[in-house]
C-alpha cells in the first residue's frame, strides 16, 4: 500500500499529502466567487457592488445584509456543471486517480432530491466567531444511510473518500477538525429530524485535532472517519469545497493505484 492509502486507511484515517496546485486553486477560487456573486445579485443585486469589491474571503463584513442561511442554501452552492465539467479536467484529478484508482463523483444530492446525471462539487461558507456556520462531528457515512444514498447517488457496493479543499483558509485558525484513528471504530450516535430531514446527532466523546491546511491542500478521508467544521478563529471567511469520490469497490481491498 503506498504512503497515501495508508494514511487514509491504517493510520490516522486522513491525509493531507496532495495539495492543488496554485494555477488549479485559482480555477475553483474563479468558479466559487463567480456562483456566489451571482446568487447575491439575483437576490440582493443593490448590494452586489459593494459584495463584488470586498470579494468572498471578507464576505462576513457584509453578511449582515443578507439573509445568509437562506441565501447560501444548498442548490446556491453546487457548481453549475460546466465548471465540474472543467475542473475535472485539472492536475489533481489525475494525482487522485494514480493515488486510489478510478472512481466518479457523487451526483448531486439534496436533503430529498437526488439530481441523477449531474456531478456534485460544492462549497461552504465559515465566517468567523459564528458558531452556527460549522456542524457536530459526524461521519460521512451516517449521511450516506440515512439519506439512503447508497444505491441512488452512488452505486449499490461503493465505497467513498471525501475531498475536502480549503479555497480560502487560514491554518491553525479554521479548518476541519478530525478523530486520529476514527474510522475503525463504531461512535454512538442517534438521528433527529430537521424539517423533517434525517441528521445524526453524535453522541460520543472524541478528541478531534485541527488539522492546518493552507489554500489548496487536500484533506482525504473515509466515509468512516469523524470529521466536523473548526469555529472560525481567523479574520476571514473560510471557503471551502467538497467533492465525494465512489469508487465501485473499497479502493483499500483492490490493491488501487499505481503510485
Ligand atoms: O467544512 C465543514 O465545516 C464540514 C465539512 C464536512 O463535513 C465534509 O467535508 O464532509
Ligand atoms: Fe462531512
């Protein structure tokens, strides 16, 4: 097993090994910024100027003029397709595949919709000292069975890794926070219902670590590893972006890659 696959697999269940490289992070931070200016404008577009000028990354300063929870619904923050399209097209694709092998994008899901035929990249927004912008630690995989992803967004017997890639972000300060050594056991957990929406609720105790990811750098990990957003400490909003890789098996059992 190379270097990577082991990190992400064995031991301490995540690696932040491969970074994008800067001209690449500059297409996402393109893509991001283009989707974003355009949601404000459709429904703010007198404040659109002044979000324009500031740029995302200082987004928070002028959040207060926007109904953000509303505006930065789901469907808001899902590249358009050409995008996807574009960026699949980049270096780091090619680095993953070497890395694990082949696998396809998750479609893009919704809490009761999944959109079959369109790939899901997508991005968040974390401003700082806002505790409400970062979700409880939780595994990808709770989401993936209690949404019944399986089988719909992604096939029957797949397995997934999470990309997750910090467009604008300041080590130390914000980031993912995840369990070393997480994905090998079972945490307690239970669901609750939000607007009638199946969410896990963690129920365990864990000591997650705040991993320092510079613009750019990878965070891979399991569906099994337990994961949560940092409460921003910085100055700036953090961008971040997610992309699920399903592979039709456990990349780990097949011996994936060629690195
Ligand atoms: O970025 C965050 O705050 C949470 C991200 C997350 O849960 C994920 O990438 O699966
Ligand atoms: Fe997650």
């Amino acid at each position: 097993m190379n270097a990577v696959l082991s990190e992400v697999f064995e031991a301490p269940g995540y690696s932040n090994a491969l970074t994008i490289p800067g001209d690449e992070l500059e297409c996402f931070r393109r893509a991001i910024s283009r989707q974003w200016l355009g949601a404000i404008q459709r429904a703010y577009p007198q404040h659109a100027d002044q979000f324009e000028a500031r740029g995302i990354a200082r987004y928070h300063e002028l959040a207060h003029l926007v109904d953000h929870s509303r505006l930065w619904n789901k469907s808001n923050r899902c590249l358009p397709q050409e995008d996807v399209q574009a960026l699949k097209k980049l270096n780091f694709m090619t680095d993953l595949q070497q890395e694990f092998g082949e696998f396809s994008l998750s479609s893009v899901a919704y809490d009761n919709e999944i959109v079959e035929g369109q790939e899901e990249i997508y991005w968040r927004l974390v401003r700082p000292h806002q505790a409400g912008d970062v979700g409880p630690l939780h595994a990808d995989k709770w989401f993936h069975e209690m949404l019944g992803l399986q089988g719909r967004a992604m096939g029957q017997n797949s397995y997934t890794l999470k990309v997750w890639t910090p467009i604008y972000c300041e080590p130390g300060k914000n980031g993912l926070l995840l369990v070393p050594n997480s994905h090998k056991r079972n945490w307690k957990h239970s669901t609750t219902l939000v607007n009638g929406v199946p969410k896990p609720v963690f129920e365990d105790q864990a000591d997650p670590v705040l991993v320092p990811t510079p613009p750019g750098n990878m965070l891979i990990f399991p569906e099994e590893t337990l994961h949560g957003g940092a409460v921003n400490q910085g100055n700036e909003t953090r961008v971040s972006c997610e992309i699920t890789l399903v592979f039709k098996h456990n990349p780990a059992l097949m011996g994936a890659g060629q690195a």
